[in-house]
C-alpha cells in the first residue's frame, strides 16, 4: 500500500520503510523522534485505492525522523552584459531524513 502525502508545497508518494527528505519545521515539545503528516492526497492500491478533495479523512502517515542534513548547494548567477551588474548567491535548505513508519487509512 502507498499514499501520496503533501509537505512544504511539494508531494511525495511513500510506502511503508521509504526514506525521504522534508522541509525542516519545529517539532511538539517532548515528540522530537517522530513526523506525522496529514494532509494525505491518495492512499490505497489499485481498486481499493481512495482519493481526497482535497485530503482523504482520517488518514495519516508516521514517520521516524533519522537525521537533520542540509540540502545541496544551489547558486544563483544573474549577469546584464555590458552594465556592471553582476550578482552571485547561494542557498542550502534545511532538511529532516525520515524513514516511513507506518500508512493509517
């Protein structure tokens, strides 16, 4: 079974033991091991799988959270021949490792 979940303005489709990489958030006081996420999009495989509009009721998926890592570097070059402007940045976003733990429909 898998399920299509949304976090941070982007969607994943996990199954059980997955490992992903999320944005970064702040965590409940005394729940700093485990990630759930509930704006579940699709759960389910083929004929008994259920859609949502937007998000399927009473659905969730639990995550274990492995690690905090930083994501690639992304650089941003802009450049205007010929008028002296030249801008160069770069960009590392924050990432929590998660590891599925388990789908609830």
């Amino acid at each position: 079974m898998y399920a299509v979940i949304q976090d941070g303005g982007k969607q994943y489709r996990v199954e059980s033991g997955d490992t992903i990489y999320v944005e970064t958030r702040v965590l409940p006081e005394g729940n700093q091991k485990h990630v759930v996420f509930d704006h579940v999009l699709m759960i389910g495989e083929g004929a008994k799988s259920r859609i949502g509009s937007p998000f399927v009721e009473g659905a969730k998926v639990t995550a274990k959270l492995d690690d905090k890592v930083r994501g690639p570097k992304l650089e941003i070059n802009k450049f205007r021949r010929r008028k002296g402007y030249k801008l160069h940045k770069g960009h590392r976003q924050n990432l929590f490792k998660v590891t599925i733990d388990k789908i609830q429909a």
